[in-house]
C-alpha cells in the first residue's frame, strides 16, 4: 500500500517567508550562484524551479491518489500542443503569485524583466494545438485522471519576421537556455521500429498473426510538463517523446577507417524524427518522415499507457476498462493497428478479441472539413515504412467490408466510397476511415461541424453508424484567456459578482448581464478596455513603430493565414475604407486600427504574398496623412500564445470571416467574444452557437450560409460578375491591381488579384457587399458608446458556455465515461 511507504519530507512551505528562502536557496544550490551576480536568465530559472517544485509536491500527491483509486484514465494523444508562458500561470495555480512582486521588490528586480526568458513552447500550429492545451487544463481542474502524450520537438513553430514586409522563418530554438518546466524519464524509454519485413506466424493458419522484424530501431525518450488544475491539488502531465538513436546506431567500423561523418549517419537520421514541427495547419505535406513522426508518437505512448496500465491492473479483459484513447484529429490514427500489433503479434490475443479492446479504447476527434487536411498516405509508403502496419489495415479493412457489404447488399459503390483504401493511379489509405472504424465515438467541435461532418464528409459512416457520431463543441480556459491575459476585467468582474467562483464555474458570468444597463459598470467596464488598448498601442508602437490611438475602434484579425480564413477579404474592407477616405477626405469617420496577427506555412505562397500584401497596404495607409487620420493598419510579426494574451483583451471587434462551412469551430471567436469584442461574423463554425447566445442583436452577422454557398458554387461560381457589378469592389481589387501597394509595379501582387478574379475558391467576392455593409453597421454601432459597451457586457456574460470545462464535462458524459478522482490536501 501506499500509505506504508517513506513519503518524501515536505520540502516546501506555503507562506511568503518560506518562499523566498526557498528561491535564495534555490539559486544558491541549483542555479549555483548568489545574488549579486544572478543574470536576469538565473533569476528567471531560480523563480520556474522555486514555483515547480510547488507543484512537483501535488503532482507527487496525484500520483498517489490515482495509484490508490487505480480508476479510468484519459490519455489524450496529439500531435500539437501550444501550451503557452508557464511562469505566470503556475505562480496563478499556485496562488504564489501575490508573493512575486513584494519579494521582487526586497530583491531589488522586476517581475516583468524575468518574464521575458520565459520562452513558450510552440509545439503546435494554432487552434488545434491550442485545443489540446486548453483541454489538459480543463481535466486537470476538473480532477481527471488524465495523460497527455506528444513530442518534444527540439524546433517548434518557426518564428515569424518581416523582410520588406515578407514572412521570413527562422528557426525556434525553444530550449537554448533551458526549460526548467519539463522533467526528464530516460528511465521510461521506448524502442520504436521502422521498415522490415514480416513473416507468417506457423501456428496461425489464418495468417492473421505475423512476426514483424524491423529494419530500423530508434528510442524514444520521454519528458513530462507539469499541468496543474486550478482551485484543486491535481497536476496532470504530458508527457513528450523525443527521437535518440538506438544504442547501436553509432556505426564502430566507420569510425574505426576515419569515416566519423558517416559514423554518425544513423544518429542523425534517428533524432531528425522529433527533430522539428511540420507548420501545416489545415494542409497536409504528405512527407515520409511525418509520418515517421507520427508513428513515433503512438508507439512510444502505446507502450507507455500499456506500462502504466501494468502497475495496477492484469489481463486484457480489463484494459479498456481503464484507458480509454483519444485521438486529436488523424495524426495519431496508427495507434488503432498499433495497439492491434501488440495485441495480436506480441501478446497472443485473437483478432476478434484484441479487434473488441482496440474498437472499445479508442475514440476520434474530427477538426476539419477541408478535403486537403483529410489526411490519406500511399499505400506503397507505409508498406515500406511500415509493413507489419500495412497488412493489419488490409486485414482490418476487409472485415469491415464485410461489414458494409452485409448492410448494403450489393452496392459495390458504398464500398468504394467507404474503403479504408482509396483506389486509383496511387492508393492510400484514408486516415479518416481507419479512426472511424477503429473508435467507439466520433466527434465533431462545433454543431455545424458535426452536421456537415455526418451529412457530407462522413456521411456513409453515420448512415451506418449513428451512434458513434457526437457533437463537443470546443471551448478555452477562462483561467488563460481571461484571468491571466485579461487582469483588470477579471478583477471588476470579480467583483461584481463578489468572488472569483466564476473562474470555474464560468456560467456565473450571467451575472453580469443586469448590470449592462448600469451607467457606473459601463464606464468601468470602458475604463478596463481602455486600459488594455494603452498597453497594446505602446506595445505595438514598440514592435513595428506605427502609433496607434487608443480611443480608435480596434478591429483585431488573429489567426493562421489561410484562403478560407478570408484574410483577403479583410483587406478588400481596409483598401475600401482607404479609397473612400481619399474620395471624400471632408467627410468624418470613425477611427480604426486594424491589426492583423498570424503565419502563413511556408510553402503556402499565395498567403505569404498575402502577408507580403498587408504589409504593404499598411505602409501605404500609415504614411497617408489624410488616410491614416482615420486608418492605421498593424501586422505584429509573430503572433502566437503569448501575443494573443496581449492583444485578445484589447479587441473591439473580431473578425471571424471564414466561407460558410469552412471553419470547423474556430476558438479565437471565443476567447475575443469573452473579452468583450463583438464579432462580426459569418454563419460559420462555432460563430453559430457564440450568436445563439449573445443575442442576435450583439452579434454583427453578414454572408452567404452554407446552403447559399453551395448553391452558388453548384451554380458557377463567377467572381467576375461580382466584381463588374460593384464599383467599390471593382476599385479595392483595381487599386491592388494598379500597383498602389507595390511602388506602381503591377506584377507584385497580380497573382492575388488573379485568384480572386480567376477562381476566388471561397467566395470572398460574392460576401464582399454583404460585409462592408456590415463594417458602416459596425461603425454606427461605435458611435454610441453605451449602446456598444452594453452589447460588449453581453458578449462578456453570455459567452460562460464556451469554457473548455464544460467541453470537458461533455467528453467526461458522452464519450469517457470517466469520474474525478480528488487530491487530498497536503
Ligand atoms: C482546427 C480548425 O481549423 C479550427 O476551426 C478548430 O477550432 C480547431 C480546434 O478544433 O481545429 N483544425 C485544424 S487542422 N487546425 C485547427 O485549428
């Protein structure tokens, strides 16, 4: 038992004294030096482990309490997390926070210059990976038993610069000086296998059961991140796998004859595995070593969850019982025949048998309605890469088949259709198909999602199986995106509502909603927003050097740069707003800074030129001097956790713009829409339900819906007639064609005006009408300042469903089935 044995001495204590005797100590015995000659980074490093070792105490405590109630375990598996600054959130979690700036003070340094080194670890893309991460905090508040599993990548998501106004990427070296957050495990390591061959199993006449002997072995290595709840003891971990070669890698003989680059080949090749994110996000670069990659991730964490499993439990009868898998989008999909190989192959389980325990462990998270971020790979790649793996999705598949044709008598074009196999010049193995029939639920992240989802992308599977087919609609951690980025609203919500019970149990913030007629509350509410924009024009005015005005209506556009996101028809608005200006300079206008955030994956070109556009077009309007009276457009390079923080509780207005039906949820509208931005939006993703909510009238709709749009595309779709039919359209476009953005040279940015007079694949064109008009909607709105703070209040108090603890709580009832476990208190 446990209790019985030698628990380690509390090292920590919890008072102001206790903590800064253990940072003086801390930076004398870890970081080995003294306060005199402490650098800013030994002074950040000395704070992360004083904090850490507070949570290392519950951890160890968690630990103990899930070992005690051996209960049913989350382990979500993904392939991104953005998990955003740890220090400030841990000192919050803590509750150590309050402790920081009188010690700081005593010690003679500021706070805010440790911050600086406290570097974020962008091991993700954007909202998928920052999903991820908002979901581990909600379990953790939650008190659910719960793993996270992923890779360390040594280079995260490069890091955005502007070389005359284009993207440049530079590496993300995310672990130079350190990462006191994360804990090394060598002792839990993994031996992963890749290429071989397979041989026939002589005692399994159904040759169901073969012997895989891989041609490559790399080792996995484990570290783990600390992922406290708030307002409870739980900390979870996620625990990161990173490639080192195997032990026999380093090749003796070479290095023997004095061939000590080639010696090393091997090494290389193994670590090159974790070595970097790929900076896709919605788009698929079907590269062997992802898939590598992600092969990597699901064997390392299968063994892993099989290991943990072991200390409490025996047999297979069990096992999923007590895990139960999540897989975040496709990228981990392998570990459906990953857990079939083990159980088959290496534990001697029949198929039928081990087939029931994978169908029953595993469960799958659509995030995508685009055909080109269905992930499918060659056939002829994974028997290469993967042969043992190949034949098991044969052998899964061809019992499904059976399945379908059993349904379906007959309908050899069902079959077709629903194949694990997609036939052709090249096969491939859809992705998509192998979680569906490899899970016991299926979820979409947003009703519209999961309607399109079972009505069109996956609608033979719902036919079939309409069961397995749920709706969790995404959410955020209030704790992140409102207390930590936001601490003046947070601060006057609390108190209103007269304590900060709201921070879990967010539903709380319809109190609010009587006091939205409240002229005191309104002017404070406008105090904070005011506040919050001061910081983020002389934050902005730092970092690109264009002055902002405060009191301007702030109009933020923050997310990947993506065709169906419609950065170009946000742009069409600015070049619109700057033609009229220059029209008819007499008449007066509302004032606005847009401000645009967000990377374009490299190899996406149009949208670097996009990039390229906007940058362009804010030097135009900037260096105006009529124009940039009432207009100034900034692109922050970078944008990424951290800078969301800042510019999220800035926001007046959010643009949430995607063509209807391309946006599986979106989650950046929700964390805007509680900061009090009013959106304006199409009916798109989770835009749907965040209107349903705040009231249509807080709410500035404009677009086609998706049966609109499907039925113009069905129709053809001409932008041409769009274009020709609207005179100010017709000018935005010529004014970009003219070579107004580009010094008169009018080949720069012709490709962007081809795309959208050529093929305008999402329609910005056919909205552009509808959402200018809602723009001068917008600006009207502005001029009343308490009809907009009101609606502003609205938004803040209404928007408590889209907590990602409710998500949580969703995942926990529809498809879990898990229970909290509670941390005793030290
Ligand atoms: C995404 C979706 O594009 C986005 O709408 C959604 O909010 C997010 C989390 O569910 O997942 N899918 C991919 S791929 N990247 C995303 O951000």
């Amino acid at each position: 038992m446990t209790e019985a044995r030698p628990r380690p001495r509390r090292t920590v204590g919890d008072s102001l004294e206790e903590f800064e005797r253990d940072l003086i100590s801390n930076l004398y015995y870890q970081r080995g030096t003294t306060i005199e000659s402490a650098s800013g980074p030994d002074g950040y490093h000395t704070l992360a482990v004083t904090v850490r070792d507070r949570l290392v105490d519950r951890y160890a405590r968690t630990a103990a309490a899930h070992y005690a109630a051996n209960p049913r375990f989350v382990y979500y598996l993904s392939a991104e997390y953005l998990l955003g600054r740890q220090l400030r959130q841990n000192l919050l979690y803590t509750d150590t926070e309050r402790w920081v700036r009188p010690i700081a003070e005593d010690l003679g340094v500021s706070p805010e210059a440790l911050e600086v080194y406290d570097v974020e670890p962008g091991l993700g893309n954007g909202g998928l990976g920052r999903l991820a991460a908002c979901l581990m905090d909600s379990m953790a508040t939650l008190d659910i038993p719960a793993v996270g599993y992923g890779i360390r990548y040594e280079f995260g998501i490069f890091k955005q610069t502007f070389r005359d106004g284009k993207q440049v990427e530079r590496p993300d070296d995310w672990t130079f000086y350190g990462n006191p957050w994360e804990f090394p495990a060598p002792d839990d390591r993994q031996l992963v296998g890749f290429y071989g061959t397979t041989v026939a199993d002589p005692k399994d006449p159904e040759n169901l059961r073969r012997k895989w002997t891989p041609g490559e072995t790399v080792r996995g290595e484990p570290s783990h991140m600390l992922v406290p709840g708030y307002g409870t003891q739980t900390v979870n971990i996620i625990r990161l796998w990173q490639a080192r070669a195997s032990r026999e890698s380093f090749d003796l003989a070479r290095f023997g004859v004095g061939q000590y680059v080639e010696a090393v080949d091997d090494i290389v090749r193994a670590e090159n595995i974790s070595k970097v994110l790929y900076p896709d996000d919605s788009t698929e670069p079907g590269r062997e070593l992802r898939l590598k990659q992600q092969y990597f991730l699901v064997a390392c964490s299968l063994r892993d969850i099989i290991r943990r499993y072991r200390l409490r439990n025996s047999g297979w009868e069990g096992f999923a019982d007590k895990v139960v898998i999540q897989l975040n989008d496709t990228h981990p999909v392998m570990a459906v025949t990953e857990l079939m190989r083990l159980l088959v192959d290496e534990h001697g389980l029949g198929w039928d048998e081990a087939w029931g325990i994978t169908r029953r462990t595993f469960n799958y998270t659509c995030h995508t309605l685009l055909p080109e971020a269905l992930e499918t790979w060659p056939v002829q790649l994974l028997e290469r890469l993967l042969p043992r793996h190949m034949e098991i999705v044969y052998a899964i598949n061809h019992f499904f088949l059976e399945e379908v044709r059993q349904a379906y008598p007959g309908d050899e074009d069902v079959v077709r259709r629903m194949s694990i196999i997609q036939e052709g010049d090249e096969r491939r193995v859809r992705m998509a198909h192998l979680a569906v029939v490899g899970s016991t639920a299926v979820n979409g992240v947003a009703e519209l999602h999961t309607k399109l989802l079972a009505g069109t992308t996956l609608h033979d599977f719902a036919q079939l199986w309409p069961e397995r087919f749920h709706n969790v609609t995404n959410g955020v951690t209030p704790r992140r995106f409102l207390r930590m980025a936001n601490p003046a609203l947070s601060e006057l919500i609390t108190e209103m509502l007269g304590d900060e019970g709201w921070l879990t149990d967010l539903e709380r913030l319809h109190g609010l909603g009587p006091h939205a007629d409240d002229p005191a509350f309104r002017a404070a509410w406008r105090d904070v927003k005011r506040h919050n924009k001061a910081g983020l024009a002389a934050a902005v005015e730092r970092s690109t050097g264009v002055l902002i005005d405060p009191d301007a209506l702030c109009d933020v556009m923050i997310k990947r740069f993506h065709e169906y996101k419609r950065q170009q028809l946000k742009l069409l608005h600015v070049i619109t707003m700057m033609n009229r200006i220059r029209a008819d300079p007499q008449a007066t206008y509302v004032p606005r800074t847009v401000l645009f955030g967000g990377k374009a994956a490299p190899g996406y070109h149009a949208m670097k030129l996009l990039i390229e556009l906007v940058n362009a077009v804010a030097g135009v309007v900037n260096t105006d001097p009529v124009v940039s009276r009432y207009l100034r457009v900034v692109f922050p390079a970078d944008y990424n956790v951290t800078k969301a923080q800042f510019i999220i509780p800035a926001a007046d207005l959010s643009e949430q713009i995607s063509l209807a039906g391309k946006e599986a949820s979106g989650t950046g509208n929700m964390k805007l829409a509680l900061n009090g931005a009013l959106t304006i939006g199409t009916l798109d993703g989770a835009n749907i339900e965040i209107r349903d909510r705040v009231g249509a009238d807080n709410f500035f709709l404009f677009g086609m819906d998706t049966p609109a749009a499907t039925a113009l595309r069905r129709s053809g779709y001409s932008p041409r007639s769009f274009y020709e039919a609207d005179f100010e359209l017709r000018l935005a476009v010529d004014t970009i064609a003219s070579g107004t953005f580009a010094k008169g040279d009018r080949d720069v940015f012709a490709p962007v005006v081809d795309a959208m007079l050529g093929r305008d694949e999402y329609m910005a064109l056919a909205d552009y009408r509808s959402y200018v008009d809602c723009q001068d909607t917008v600006a009207e709105a502005w001029t009343d300042p308490d009809r907009w703070t009101r609606m502003s209040i609205l938004n803040t108090a209404r928007c408590g469903f889209f907590s990602s603890d409710r998500t949580v709580r969703e995942y926990c009832e529809q498809i879990w089935k898990v229970d909290p476990v509670r941390v005793g208190e030290a």
